[in-house]
C-alpha cells in the first residue's frame, strides 16, 4: 500500500503546482500584479504638457500596462497606474485618464447650466 500512497501524494503536489502556476500567469498577465515586473520591462518616460500640467507616461513591454506621473508645479502631484484597465484621477477640477496602452488624456468638465 505504501507506493500507491506515495503516488497519490506526488498526483495531488503536481495538481497543486499546475493550479497555482496557472492561477500566478493569469494574474500576472491581467496586470493584477504591477510589483513582479521588471524595471527593464518599461519603456523610457514620455513627456508631454498639458498646460499648465507636465507629464510623463512610460509603457510596459510585456503586458497590458502603463505608467503616468502628472505634476502641477510643486502644488501637485498624481500617479497613475494603469494595469490592465482603464485608471483615472481627479484634481483641481480636471479628470486625468490613463489607459493600459500609455493614452493620457485630460478633461475639465465644463460648467453644469442650472
């Protein structure tokens, strides 16, 4: 009976395995899991201004994943992180989007009529 038990045990670890090795890729490509990836996996910072806003947003190469840092001066200063879906910011009235392919775009909304 002891083989049997053995292979039963070495069957249910490499289930085991198979599962958390599946579970560990899928997150990882969804972006649900910014920390694991590699500084040489981002592109070089990209910047823009948005007057009077400057700012840099920076690509992932192995997944679906961006980067933005937003600053006002020195009043201000947001960041963005865009793993896997669409992440957005607001702040002194203007909403920042940031979507998983390094697109930034900013909005003021415009006044409501009353």
């Amino acid at each position: 009976m002891q083989p049997n038990r053995h292979r039963t045990i070495a069957g249910a670890l490499g289930l085991l395995a198979v599962v958390l090795i599946s579970f560990t890729s899928l997150f990882f490509f969804q972006g649900k899991t910014p920390g694991l990836y590699p500084e040489r996996s981002w592109g070089p910072w990209r910047s823009e201004t948005m007057a009077p806003w400057s700012t840099h947003v920076r690509i992932n190469s192995w997944m679906h994943a961006a980067q933005a840092r937003i600053h006002y001066g020195k009043a201000e200063d947001i960041h963005l992180d865009a793993y896997g879906e669409t992440r957005d910011a607001t702040s002194f009235g203007t909403v920042f989007t940031l979507t998983p392919e390094g697109r930034l775009t900013g909005k003021k909304p415009s006044p409501s009529v009353q």
